[in-house]
C-alpha cells in the first residue's frame, strides 16, 4: 500500500498555525490520524487468515507492517461460520473455566486482549481456519498512513490537526476561538464516520500482502 507522511501535510496547517515547526504539525496530524482510525474505525483490513490448532486458544495478529497495529475485529469466522465477539469481562461469564483444557471443541467466540492478540474459546479441539475483518490504526512511531485513507479524510483530518495546535497556549499558533471551530468541524465529521462504521461502510482494504518488519 502506498503511504503518506504526515510531514507532507503539514503545508496545509502552516498558514493558520503561525512560527509552528513542521515537526509540531507532523505530531498533531499523526495523533489525529490515530484517533480517527480508532474511534472512526475508517481503515479498514481484511486479516489474512488464522490456522487454529488443537489446544491453543491464544493467537497473534498479522498487521499489514510494522506501523500498524489492530485497532478492533469487526466480524470472525470460523470455517466460513460466524462466531460471537465479546469484551474479556463478557468472556469470562459465558467460560468462568477458561483457559478449559476438558471442554473444547470448535471455537464460538473470539475476544481481543490488545492489539495484538486474541483468544478463541471453545478451546479448539482440532484445526480450524479463522477469518477476520478488523480496522487498523498507525502505532505512535508511524511516520506516516495510508495514502488512500489519509486523500478520503484529509478534510477531517486538518480539522482535529488544527484543533490540537491552535489549543497550545504560550505558542505563537495559540487561538482558543478558531481551535474551537475546528473542533467542532473535526467532532461533527468524526461522529458521521463513526454512524457509517456501525452500518457496516467505510474502506476495505484488499490487500493482505506483509512488508517485513524493520
């Protein structure tokens, strides 16, 4: 996948953020990317798939590369049947003798521990294939997103730049007024995406191919 450096955006925002270095910018445009792919869930990522093997129900995710991270698994399956997603306080109720070495058999449910890692119960009793669709999101150290992602949300994504820039008191860029327009802008147009994403819209990406790690 192509990528975009939050460094070359930072032209658009030098114009209203008065003396603020690129680098500052760069930041404020990496934390808002981040945030809207978490709670706009707007990149979305087919996973490439999951060999589930007897005895172990604890599996790592696969992330496209190495600045990228699974931010949350929209719907799994497990030899083509959907099976349940639940938060780990839900897990522990319905399987209060989880990690259950005795009672295994095909997987039903999957919940994420973090981001980079499941678990699956039943345990499995034998091998299964398990299938994902989940939404990604750029780890801290990024320098940069996907290019499609970042052209479709551009607009939304200078709006929660600014915000935070314009919010930086004792800085020459300081403006509370016009920071609060922008966060409004930026607020408004994350709560559309975040209505699109519990519809089932939003990018899919097609392309489960890994670049290595660094």
């Amino acid at each position: 996948m192509a990528t975009t450096t939050y460094l070359s955006l930072t032209d658009a925002l030098s114009a209203v953020t008065l003396n603020c270095p690129s680098l500052i910018m760069a930041e404020a445009i990496k934390q808002t990317v981040i945030d809207l792919c978490e709670r706009g869930q707007i990149w979305r990522y087919t996973h490439p798939d999951i060999a589930l093997v007897a005895s172990d129900y604890s599996y790592s995710f696969s992330p496209p590369d190495s600045d990228t991270v699974i931010s949350l698994v929209k719907t799994a399956r497990v030899d083509d049947v959907l099976i349940d997603i639940v938060t780990p306080e839900n897990a522990i109720v319905s399987f209060p003798k989880f990690p259950d070495a005795i009672n295994v058999g095909e997987p039903n449910t999957l919940w994420q521990i973090d981001q980079r890692s499941l678990f699956v119960a039943p345990t499995p009793d034998t091998s299964y294939t398990l299938k994902l669709t989940t939404t990604l999101k750029p780890t801290v150290t990024s320098t940069g997103a996907d290019t499609t992602v970042i052209q479709e949300h551009l607009e939304t994504i200078n709006h929660g730049a600014l915000h935070r820039l314009l919010l930086q008191q004792k800085r020459d860029w300081f403006n509370s007024n016009l920071a609060g327009y922008h966060g409004k802008q930026y607020t408004y147009k994350l709560n559309l995406l975040k209505a699109q994403a519990v519809k089932g819209y939003g990018r899919t990406s097609i392309s489960t191919a890994m670049r290595p790690f660094a």
